[in-house]
C-alpha cells in the first residue's frame, strides 16, 4: 500500500509550458495521508530540460533521485522522472498531460495525469 501512495504522489506536479528552452533543476516534496494518518514522504531531486512545441505549447522531461520516507521506516533512495506537455487551447484555456515513474524494490510505479487549466 505505501508503494501505491508514492506512485501516486510522485505524479501529483504539472509544470506550465515552457517560455524557452533550456535546462533546469526541480526539488519537489510530496507527503501523502489517508485520512489523517501520515504515510510519508517523497522528494525528487530532479534535472530536467524543456522546450516549446510550436508557438502554443511546451514539454519538459525530467529525472532524478527519489528519497522515499516512509513514516516510520527507514528511507530509501529510488529513481524517478516524469514528462509533460501542455498546449494553449484559447488564451484563457489549456490542456495538460504528464506521465511519471519511480522505481521500487520489486516494481516501478507509473501515474499519468491530464486536465485542463482556466485562467481568469
């Protein structure tokens, strides 16, 4: 079940698109709960690079060190990474989607995510 949180944190982030291509450096924490029960924590150190994909949309791909706190365990250190794209539908509408992974000690685990942002 812990395994289960964590993948699924690991995919809880979206970057926008991206205003220029280069590389870039992402430290993220994610801690997940059932209830109010604290499960623990992931934090990613990743090195990432994006780009622009035509005059309205961005993609990015990152990866890195996952350290894995469980609560009450010992940390471990895994790997994992993540790449998106978004693309402006109008200019107060895009969409969004992300594919994520981070390894485990028996199996990786994937997420995906898609949504669609407004702006006021």
């Amino acid at each position: 079940m812990i395994k289960s949180v964590f993948a699924a944190t690991a995919a809880l982030s979206m970057s926008a698109g991206a205003a220029f291509a280069g590389p870039y450096v992402n430290v993220e924490a994610n801690s997940g709960f059932v209830g109010s029960d604290y499960q623990g924590t992931v934090t990613d150190a990743h090195v990432g690079y994006e780009g622009p994909l035509g005059e309205t949309a961005g993609w990015y791909i990152q990866g890195g060190p996952a350290l894995v706190s469980p609560d009450g365990a010992e940390t471990e250190v895994e790997f994992s990474g993540k790449g998106g794209a978004s693309v402006s539908l109008t200019d107060a509408l895009s969409l969004y989607g992300e594919v994520s992974f981070i390894t485990g000690d028996n199996d990786t685990g994937y997420g995906t995510k898609a949504g669609l942002k407004y702006s006021f």
